[in-house]
C-alpha cells in the first residue's frame, strides 16, 4: 500500500481506543487494531493516543521492533523526513565501537586488504539474509539446524570455508570474492566473526561447529582412501554431519584420562569400541564421530560412524539444545581398523594439531560477541532516560563503558596480530610458536567476556535478564559465555599452557 502524507493535526484527532494513532520519528501509525497484541499493553498505547510518541516509544524499544511492524505504519509527516535509518543487509553498524578498527572508514589497517574487505560485505549479507532468522527461530525453539541451510551453506562453499584455510579450498571461489588459494586466517577471522552477529549462541554452535573441529582431523590425518574421499565429500555437502568426540564424565581438559577402549580384533582388520562420550557439540544428529579412545600402548583417534551400537541423549545445557550438545555411548561398536586417523597409539598429535585452530576461532567468536555487547549497551545508554537524562550522562555508566571498551578494543588487536602470525608460518611453526600465544588469548578473551558480561547487565537493570526484548543480546551473553571459558580449554589449563609454553624457550643461562 503507498504511504499516505498526513499532518500532526489530523493524528492528533485520532486519539480514542478504538482509533488510535500516533507518530513515531515523523511516520504515522495506526495502532486501533493493535493494541491488544502489543506486548506493553494497550493502557500506554491509549495515554499516547494523537500524540509524538517518538520518545516513549525509543525509551522501551529498539528500531527494530518498527521494521517487524512495518504494516502499521500509514505514512509520514508533510514536510518531516524520518531520521532513523532503517540497515540493509551487509550494513555497517554506525554506532561506534560496533564494528572493529580496520572496518571503520577512518582507520587503516596493515593486516586487511580488500579481498578481506569483500569477504566481510558477502559474509555479512549472507548472515543477516539467511542465517540470523533461523538461528532467533532455533535459539528459542531448541530444534536443530535447518537441512536448507546446510546446503545453502554447502552450495556456497561456506561448509569448506568455515574449516579455515588449508588444501580443501583449492579451486574454490569463495562467495565469488576469494579464490580458496588466497584464504588466509584473517579471512578466516573474519568469517568467524560475521558469523557471531547472528546472537544466537546454542545455534552458533548447532551450526556445524561440531564439523569446523572434526572434519579438520580427517583432512590433516586418514589415509587417502576411497572411502575417506566419499566421507569428506558427503560432509563438506552437507549431506552427511560429523562431529568430535573427546571429552567424557571422566575426563575434560584431561585428555589422558579417558576411559573408552578401542580393542583391536585378533585378524587386526577392526576396533572394538566401548565408552561413553559427554558434551558432545552436534552429536545428536551426527552420522561420524571423531573419537578419542584408549588403545593397547596409548591414545588413539578413530573415526566412527552411527549405527546401533552408537546411542545419543540429548543434554539440556544453559544454552539452546539447538547446539545438539550430546551423551554418547558406543556399546561395542565395530570399527574398520582403515578408520584410524594418523598411528595408533600416537592420537595425542592427532587432538593436539585441532586446538590451536579451535581455540583461534572461539577467540574471533567470543571477541567479536562481546562487541556486539558493547553495541547493545551503547545503543541503550544513548536512548534510555532516567532521572531526567540519558544514561550515557552518567560518568558511572560511562566509566563502565571504557572498561568494555578497552576489553573489546585490545583484544581484536592482540587477535588480528595473532591471525597475521599464523597466516605467515607453517603449520609447524604454528604448533610450535602459536599454541601458548592463542591459548593465552583465549583464556583473556574469556575473562574479559566475565567483566563485560557482568557491567552490561548492571548497565541493562531487569532487561539483562529477560530473554526477550531490549535486553535480549545482553541476557543471552551473560547466560552462555562460560561456553567460551570452558570449551576447547578452560581458562586455567590455557593460561598454564601459555606459559609452559614461553618457558620452552627460556633460555637456559640465568638470566
Ligand atoms: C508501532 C508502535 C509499537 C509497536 C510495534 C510496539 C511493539 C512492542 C513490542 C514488540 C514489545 C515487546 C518488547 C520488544 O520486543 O522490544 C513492546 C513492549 C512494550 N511497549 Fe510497545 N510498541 C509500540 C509502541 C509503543 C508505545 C508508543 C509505547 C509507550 C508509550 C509502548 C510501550 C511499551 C511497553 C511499556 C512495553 C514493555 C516494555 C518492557 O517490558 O520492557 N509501545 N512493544
């Protein structure tokens, strides 16, 4: 319907229950028919009735709420233009501090260059168009992934990008703008970090992260079969899901500890393999495994695929069950001994080669979450009116501002830095140089999320802690990023690790 042009006066009478209208920045809406279904109540609507709105309704909701309603919405004011901008998909955020350093126009950056810059723009309006709508819908729902997506994502070669860079992308063209040669771990930074801003933490994981961890141990570690082909090619279309199967009751972080047993048979043609396996990401409806388990000498990594001797239970764990987080129990289950990945008894450097990539992704992750924190409380300090002003009048809110800030600010720094390491070494050198630096990141992004997530709750009062709403990103950060904290490596065993590691190198001279 085209947008009638009315004046102030002509809202003004219509200012009963039953015919309600009121202006909201220069646009007029017609709420007779909604105040039923407002979720605020129809009692504020009728005290607005005829009236400019604009503050009242800036002060309880975002401007998003407006584009969800758009419906309502007769016409604009003659002579006024509204001075909300309504974001396109791919958009920049303009608030400050909401998008990093190197993609704001007054900054440059070593490190980006404009293959990274087209990357962002492609990622972003694939993420706004195609994967925050589901990941709100799931995130609340608890129901798994969307078959659709998945192979949206596979027809776009997003699947193999999300492994991070390595052989699986040569002669791709990644969305069009990077050819899989190029793809560096800044590109991978920033996909990573595109991905994040769908603020659905269960379904950040329920979408495939349980792949981006296994899938990579595979590729790197089992021998170049048929079968092998058939696997990575069924998983990289999404046609078949995988997912990695380490952590048990009896052991986390201490991979040493596990108490599932691979039995090879007499004949040597197969594995006996009996366990359980606990928090596994994906696992419910995961087709293969990739799963640690005690051999005869040692430690080895097998690949496993479902069948009866495999039962999953689902975890209900403080984030959405749309992550698929699972029990899993392996009763005997038969396993061809070709689906050893890398030696027996050696499945140690197996795991060990996945985590400095894991651990660099959940760093992308949960820096680039807490900006969106950040945002969301810059956004509601500079709207939300209290004793007379806006809260960003406060310097106590300001205070707590600056801390967040400065949290987001030097840890994306410490990051890009990283990511630029590990895009100009081997892998050799990676494992050898990076393991303690990222594990240290990790550790202090996670720490400094605790800082940002407690102020940002403060800052929202009773909105941090309501699901939905204004407060919703702020509720839904404070509840999940212990995620962040404990998996791929808790704080304490990563901070130990990071300076095990740079004692390594001490030289051996007092110093
Ligand atoms: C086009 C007009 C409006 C629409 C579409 C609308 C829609 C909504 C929605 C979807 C919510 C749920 C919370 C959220 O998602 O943010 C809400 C809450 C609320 N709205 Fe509105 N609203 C409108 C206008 C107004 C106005 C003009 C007022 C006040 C004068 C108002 C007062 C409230 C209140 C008090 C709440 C509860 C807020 C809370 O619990 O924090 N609304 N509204």
């Amino acid at each position: 319907m085209a947008l009638a042009t009315l004046t102030r006066e002509a809202v003004a009478s219509h200012n009963a229950p039953d015919d309600l209208w009121c202006i909201i920045d220069h646009k007029v809406y017609d709420l007779s028919d909604f105040t039923d279904a407002h979720p605020g109540g129809s009692v504020v609507l009728e005290q607005v009735a005829g009236t400019d709105a604009t503050a009242a309704f800036y002060n309880l909701h975002r401007h998003e709420v407006l584009s969800r309603y758009g419906d309502l919405c007769l016409g604009t004011l003659e002579g006024e233009t509204p001075e909300v901008v309504d974001p396109q998909p791919g958009d920049l955020s303009p608030v400050p501090y909401a998008e990093p350093l190197w993609l704001r126009p007054q900054f440059k950056s070593p490190y980006f260059s404009d293959s990274h810059r087209a990357l962002r723009r492609k990622v972003r309006a694939f993420v706004d168009e195609h994967v925050t709508p589901e990941a709100q819908e799931k995130e609340k729902d608890g129901s798994y992934i969307s078959q659709a997506l998945i192979d949206r994502m596979a027809a776009n070669d997003i699947l193999a990008m999300r492994l991070g860079p390595g052989p699986h992308l040569r002669g791709k063209h990644l969305l069009g703008v990077v050819r899989g040669e190029e793809f560096d771990y800044l590109h991978d930074l920033v996909q990573v970090q595109e991905f994040v801003r769908s603020n659905a933490r269960g379904f950040q994981d329920g979408n495939m992260a349980g792949m981006m961890i296994s899938l990579t141990a595979v590729l790197q570690w089992m021998p170049e079969t048929p079968f092998k082909q058939q696997v990575v090619q069924a998983v990289l279309a999404g046609k078949k899901k995988m997912c990695l199967a380490i952590t048990e009751a009896f052991a986390g972080s201490d991979v040493a500890g596990l108490r599932t047993t691979a039995t090879k048979s007499q004949d040597g043609k197969s594995y006996l393999v009996r366990g359980t396996k606990k928090w596994i990401t994906n696992g419910m409806w995961c087709d293969y495994f990739v799963v640690g388990c005690k051999t005869e000498k040692g430690f080895s990594v097998l690949l496993i695929e479902r069948s009866d001797a495999v039962e999953t239970k689902l975890i209900k764990t403080s984030y959405s069950t749309a992550a698929g987080t699972a029990f899993v129990e392996f009763n005997d289950a038969v396993v061809p001994a070709e689906n050893l990945l890398g030696q027996e008894d050696k499945g140690f450097a197996v795991i060990m080669s996945n985590f400095n990539h894991e651990r660099f992704m959940m760093a992308c992750a949960v820096i680039r979450q807490c900006r969106s924190v950040v945002e969301e409380c810059l956004k509601w300090c500079n709207q939300r009116i209290v004793f007379g002003k806006k809260l960003i009048e406060q310097p106590a809110i300001r205070q707590k501002l600056a801390k967040m800030i400065s949290h987001v600010e030097s840890n994306q720094a410490w990051l890009e830095s990283i990511a630029y390491q590990m895009s100009h070494m081997s892998y050799e050198e990676q494992s050898k140089h990076l393991g303690g630096p990222i594990g240290l990141l990790k550790s202090h992004a996670t720490r400094s999320a605790h800082e940002i997530a407690d102020e940002a709750v403060n800052i929202f009062g009773g909105r941090g802690l309501t699901q939905s709403g204004m407060g919703r990103v702020v509720e839904m950060f404070h509840r999940t990023y212990k995620f962040d904290a404990i998996l791929g490596g808790a704080e304490e065993i990563l901070a130990d690790l990071g300076v095990r590691q740079a004692m390594k190198g001490f030289p051996k001279a007092m110093l």
